[in-house]
C-alpha cells in the first residue's frame, strides 16, 4: 500500500513538473518582459520627480486661474482636443489642464502660470523612456486589445507556475529542506548546481511576494477577476468607476457657472490636500467630479467627489470610488490594488521589495530555460560516445 501511495505521489510531481516545465517554455520570454518592466516601473514617480523642470512658482497676494479660465487658455495650446481635466498642485507648482482621448489615444498636458495663465510647458505623455515601459508591460507594444489579453494570461499562466513551484521545490525531508533553504556553494560546485540552486531557492523565497504582486495585477488587467474579488469579499457596490448625473437634470448655462468657485471652496474644505483635479463633464447631464489627493505617490486613499454641475450639491456615486473613510473593508482593500502591486503601500521599503522581488521574478525564466536547456541537451559522456561511434 504504501509503494502505491508513493508511485502516485511520484507519478503526481511527474506531471506537476510538466505543466510547470511546458507553461514556463510557452510563457517565458513574456514574464520576463513583463518582469523586468515593472522593476523598472516601480521608481518612475521618484525619477521623474527628479527629472522636473518646471519652474517653482512665487506665491502672490492674487486670485489663481479658475477652471474654465485653465481651460480655455489650454484649448488655446492644443486647439480641437478634449480636456479631461484640470489639477491644482501646491501653490508653488503649475496649474496642469490634462488632455485625453480613448481612440486614437491622445494624452498630454498644458502647464500654466496660476496667475497670469503663461504656457510654462506642453508635455507629451504618449513618448519617453517611461511611456515605453508601461507600454511594454501592459501591452508587450502590441495592440492594446490584443496585447492585454497576451499580459493577462501570462500573468495567470505565471501565478499557475508559482504554485506549482513551490510543490516541486518542497523537500521530502529535513537534510533536503536545509538545502533548499540556502545557497551551499563550495569552489567544485558546479554552475549547472548554482542555476538550480538560483532558480529554486531565490523562486522560493520570491514566491510569496510574487503571488501577490500576480494577484493584483490579474485585479487590474481583467475586470471579471476583480468583481469576483470584490464581490467574494463582500462588496455590493461597481468595481468600474461611475461618475452619477446631476440630480438637477441638464446644465443650465449661465455667466458665472457653479464650477468656477469649486476649486476656492475645496481649498478651504481641504486644506491638507497635495492636489485637487477637477474634471469637467463629459454631458450637460454628468456630474462634475473631484479627486482629492493626500498622500504623493499614494491613491488609495484619495477621495472621490460628484458635484452637480447647476448646484454644486454633493451626489453619491454607486461605485467603490468615493469617500476613502465612508469605504467599506471590501472597497477600502479594492482601492489599495494598485498601491499593493507597486509596493507604494509600505512606502520606499515596498517599493524596494517590489523592485527586487520583480528582478529575480525576471531571472525565473531564464535559470529554468537553462535548467530544461541543461537536461535536454546534455552532453554524453565520452564512453558514451565511444560505444555509439562503434555502432555506426
């Protein structure tokens, strides 16, 4: 009975190895394009906080552009194209009017002089080094209909090999745990030895960041996944962000609209704020909404408001995204996804284990493509040889 129970256990990793063995040769070059990119990614906010050349502004005893003033100044710049919104960052920075369009994809920015509404910079969002790297890692530069479907059944092929490397790498005994633990290495050990021990012992170890930097990403890239999640968790509301209509009806046109003193009212509201982007509405029907940052770098727990356009009375939007301390658990925990996946939720000590566990997330498919490559083409031995030559 138990050479049986052993026979299948052996016949079971058999066939854990080769599913591990097959999905890591379909899917490898594509995690690590996938990989290596998001290392990359991690660090673009600091980078390019570094790497900003817009002139600080000096605060003035003045009235700041209102949001239609931005926006007709902008429209101005880049003539015949949408703006989506409006930010207002410290009172030392530039007032930044954002411009964006789905298809074709059009993303750049105006930034103004709050006071006197001078062009300090047009910034085209579509190029650059890091515009490169999210391109790659969303969409591998393909199509993006084409592309995010690739990315996100990699990702879960990649989530299907974590755990199934882990039931390969468990040991059947202590003295094999300890060297699966850690890196034995002596002057004869040979580098076949030292790729497995990097592929094992590092995938180890990386694994249980690396499941949950998967698992965030499959949240963002299909949104099937992420109302399965919300919904498993107890969420009852939308997962796709849903601004409301006015509870007015249609815009009623008149001299001085209601949006032109929103942002003077949220800058007294919110104080603590670090920026506040007010976006205009797609309809005369559409609420206006607010999205009030506290933390750079951070946006889970920004706040989502929805103003009607005719009365500024505050509206309740039926999705997660509205008011970070009115969430519950479920939309509170859906709203950090992001944050999670960058590692920004633990601040510069997560976004550096997200660096590292993205790096060596990297180095998977490229030890276990040598491993495979190792084993599939070993070199016979020279008796080997010898014998076969006889045969010929």
């Amino acid at each position: 009975m138990k050479k049986k129970n052993k026979k299948s256990k052996s016949n079971l990793k058999k066939w854990i190895r080769q599913i591990h063995l097959y999905l890591g040769l379909v899917t490898g070059a594509i995690v690590f394009v996938i990989a290596v990119t998001g290392c990359l990614w991690v660090f673009q906010e600091e980078i390019k906080m570094l790497t900003n050349d817009l002139p600080e502004i000096e605060k003035r005893d003045a009235s700041i552009l209102t949001p239609l003033e931005a926006k007709a100044l902008a429209e101005e710049e880049l003539p015949g194209r949408y703006v989506h919104g409006t930010l207002y960052a410290e009172e030392n920075e530039p007032i930044e009017v954002i411009f964006y369009e789905l298809e074709p994809e059009f993303y750049q920015s105006v930034y103004l002089h709050p006071y006197t509404g001078d062009v300090l910079k047009v910034e085209n969002h579509m190029t650059g080094f890091f515009h490169f790297i999210l391109d790659g890692h969303m969409y591998l530069w393909l199509p993006h209909e084409i592309g995010s479907q690739v990315v996100g059944w990699s990702t879960f092929i990649f989530f299907v090999m974590l755990v199934t490397g882990i039931i390969l790498w468990w040991p059947k005994n202590r003295k094999m745990k300890k060297q699966r633990l850690s890196f034995d290495w002596k002057k004869s050990t040979k580098w076949k030895r030292k790729n497995f021990d990097l592929h094992s012992v590092m995938g180890f170890y990386v694994s249980f960041v690396a499941v949950v930097v998967v698992f965030t990403g499959l949240v963002m890239v299909f949104e099937w996944f992420a109302s399965a999640v919300y919904k498993g968790m107890g969420g009852e509301k939308e997962v796709v962000f849903t601004i409301p209509d006015n509870t007015s009806g249609t815009f009623k046109a008149t001299e001085n609209p209601p949006i032109e003193s929103l942002i003077v009212d949220l800058k007294k509201e919110y104080p603590e704020a670090v920026d506040l982007e007010i976006h205009y509405p797609y309809t005369d029907s559409s609420s206006i909404y607010v999205e009030v940052a506290y933390h750079d770098g951070i946006y889970y727990t920004a706040d989502y408001r929805f103003y009607d356009q005719n009365t500024l009375e505050e509206i309740e939007t039926p999705s997660i995204y509205g008011i970070y301390e009115e969430a519950g658990f479920s939309e509170k925990v859906m709203r950090m996804n992001y944050d999670i996946h960058v590692g920004a939720i633990a601040g510069l000590p997560g976004k550096i284990i997200a660096f590292f566990a993205s790096l060596i997330c990297a180095s998977l498919p490229v030890t276990g493509f040598l491993l495979w490559y190792g084993r599939k083409f070993k070199k016979k031995s020279p008796r080997l040889r010898t014998r076969e030559l006889e045969f010929t």
